[in-house]
C-alpha cells in the first residue's frame, strides 16, 4: 500500500462543519505501506458494519486507487468511525460531498 497524507486539518471548527446542513459527507480510508490487508477488512467489518465481501472490495480499492470512500453520511455519524478507524493506525478523513 502506498503512501498516505496526514489528518486533513479544516479551517472550521467541528460546531461550523456540523452545521453545514444536510450536505453528505464521505468517509475516506487511505492506503498505506503498513496496515496489512487483513487488518484494514477487520477494521472496515468491526467500524463500519460491512460485510466480509464488502470489506474485501473495499480493501483492494483503498490499495489500488489509494484511497476510497468507505461510507457515506452525516458528520455526526462518521465521526465516531473515523475516530475508531485512527486509533487503529489506519488513515482517514471526513470530506463534504459538494453537491450543484
């Protein structure tokens, strides 16, 4: 797995993020050279409720592509995942999804 950025640090405070209405937002893994297959399913499964098949999929996508949208939703909801899926030494970030 390759290479991934930092926390993605926003200029706005969690209250102005959870404010922005019901703008969705993605849940973004990023690959990396440390996290072994095996852990990243394990922690998609345990974290994000997917299944083991979906997890899978989604593993070889974050390798392959460098990064994937894991789930979408609030920021209230994916908070606490993105949280979870940090303190397992993965990579990830909340974005919003801008919608025209």
């Amino acid at each position: 797995m390759t290479s991934k950025p930092a926390i993605v640090e926003s200029d706005k405070s969690e209250d102005e993020i959870l404010t922005l209405g019901q703008e969705p937002h993605s849940l973004i893994v990023w690959n990396d050279e440390v996290n072994t297959f095996e852990w990243v399913i394990e922690t998609l499964i345990a974290v994000c409720k997917q299944t083991e098949e979906q997890a899978e999929q989604c593993a070889m996508l974050i390798h392959t592509q460098g990064k994937y949208v894991v789930k979408k939703g609030s920021f209230k909801e994916l908070k606490p995942m993105c949280d979870a899926i940090i303190e397992r030494g993965i990579g990830a970030t909340i974005e919003v999804v801008l919608t025209s």
